[in-house]
C-alpha cells in the first residue's frame, strides 16, 4: 500500500486484489459470476435472497409487516447469500441481480417470473402488489418517496463512506473520517428536524419510508453500529432517537430483523433462513 500522504494516482488505474480493509474478498471491479451454482428454491411465491444487514432487513421487516396485515400472499421464504463466502458471485444469484448485491427478490407468482433487485425497489413492489405502506394519493406518495430515495442516495455515505473509513479501513485517515462524519450529521441533523412535528417520516403514517431509513439510521442511534455513538454524538438527535425507538417496538420489526443473521448471544433468537412463520417464535 503506497504512503497516504505522498499517494499520486497513475494514470490508468489498476487493480490490486488485495488492496487491505475488511471487504478486501468481496469487492472487486469487474461483474459477472464466478462460479456455477443454481439459488435453492423454497415452498412460497416469494424467495428472497439476502443477509440480515441494514438493506437486507429492510425487506424482510416489509414482509413482516405485510404479514401482519393479513396478507398470506406475502408468506416467503429467505434464503442466506454470505457474500463473506462469495455467494453474491454465484451464477444463479448474478442472474437475479447482475450488480451482485443483497437482497434479490424472485417473485414465482408472476408468469414469467419476476425478479427485483435493489432493496428501494423492492420495496415499492411489494409495497405495490399488496396495496400496502406506500400511500395512493399522490401528494402523500411523492413525500414518502422522496424519503425513499433519499435513503437510497444517502445511506453510501454512512455506509460505504463513514463506516468504511472510521471502522473497515486498514488506517485510520483524518480527511475522509471528517468529511463522511461531518456528512452523516448533516443527514441526521436532516431527519432530526422533519421528525420534530412527526411522528413518521411523511407525517401520522407508517410507510415503507421509515422502514428503510430505520434500518441504517434507526440502527446507528440505537445500536451503536461502527461503535461510533459517541463520535457522532448522536444522542443529541432527540426526535430521531424517539422515532427510532417506536419502530423497535413494532412486532414486525422484531421479527424481520432477525432473518438472515447469526445469533449475537444467547438471547438473541435470529434465524440464517427463514420458511415458515413458526422459524420466528
């Protein structure tokens, strides 16, 4: 690894497969498989194919909750892709989703069979199939999906930009620790003050929205993740920190962030797979 302080970038850059860092195995330049293997196919319409991380749980905190309102339609079945062991790269995971990331959705019900990659979408698809948690009228649609998207867009830099450099990276730099923080905060800062006269992100309802801003911001006031509560200070975020709580309490956001994880302890009952509704006593 070159010296940070005197690194001058070539002038066709090259890659170096083991660059250092945590996620030195599973990033890599180039897309495609590397390896034949077919997905496993479970008894529901709906296979998912995914690992318990914040854009993982999303959907499967979704499912839940589609469950919860009386929806056996969205019974499904949650296969594990440790993308620590390379299963992202398979060849029957790439034709899911060609970008290779968690989670790919397979809806069976559908003739040809329809596949969704990208946890934003979704989410709105299946928001959309079961005409839940994502609101008809269009003034209040646009606002939850513009809390979607922004998500979408926002999550990279606490994810693959402050996580990386403050927790992952193999040294410890200043400038991108500061510059990610310092964007992070602003997003907090963001949310903190919407939330300030709501109760959900887009007002007195529940949607689709606050499932997927809960799963990395809901998790970074809560959970401490990146072990960086105190360095961002966030527990000066008070109406995050208060949304945060109410969604925890959820039933169905117990159960669907416990899909596609290992145990953290003994007390934790998380499951790897997920097929049946009993897997989540």
């Amino acid at each position: 690894m070159n010296d940070s302080s005197n690194y001058v970038p070539p002038e066709v850059w090259k890659w170096e497969n083991q660059s250092g860092g945590k996620f030195t195995n599973i990033n890599r330049p180039i897309a495609g498989a590397t390896h034949d293997k077919e997905l496993p196919v479970g008894k529901h319409p709906l296979q998912l194919y995914s690992l318990g991380t914040p854009n993982g749980i999303k959907v499967t905190i979704l499912l839940e909750e589609l469950l919860a309102l009386g929806h056996e339609g969205a019974e499904y079945d949650a296969f594990l892709i440790n993308i620590g062991e390379g299963d992202q790269f398979s060849s029957g995971f790439v034709e899911v989703n060609p970008n290779s990331k968690i989670p790919a959705l397979v809806d069976r019900s559908t003739e040809p069979f329809t596949r969704v990659f990208e946890s934003g979408a979704i989410m709105v698809y299946l928001a959309e199939k079961f005409g839940e948690l994502l609101p008809e009228e269009p003034l209040e649609r646009a606002e939850c999906m513009s809390w979607l998207f922004w998500q979408m867009g926002s999550a990279p830099y606490l994810g693959g930009g402050f996580g990386h450099f403050y927790a992952y990276a193999p040294e410890k730099l200043e400038y991108p620790i500061n510059r990610f923080a310092m964007e992070v905060k602003r997003q907090l800062d963001v949310l903190d003050r919407n939330l300030s006269s709501r109760q959900y992100l887009c007002g007195d309802v529940y949607t689709i929205a606050d499932i997927a801003v809960h799963a990395w911001y809901g998790s970074l006031v809560l959970h401490n993740i990146y072990n960086s509560a105190v360095f961002l200070d966030v527990a000066s975020y008070k109406n995050v920190v208060r949304w945060a709580n109410e969604i925890v309490e959820r039933p169905a956001y117990q159960r669907g962030s416990k899909v596609n994880r290992k145990p953290s302890g003994p007390e934790d009952n998380a499951i790897l797979e997920r097929h049946d509704a009993s897997d989540l006593k």
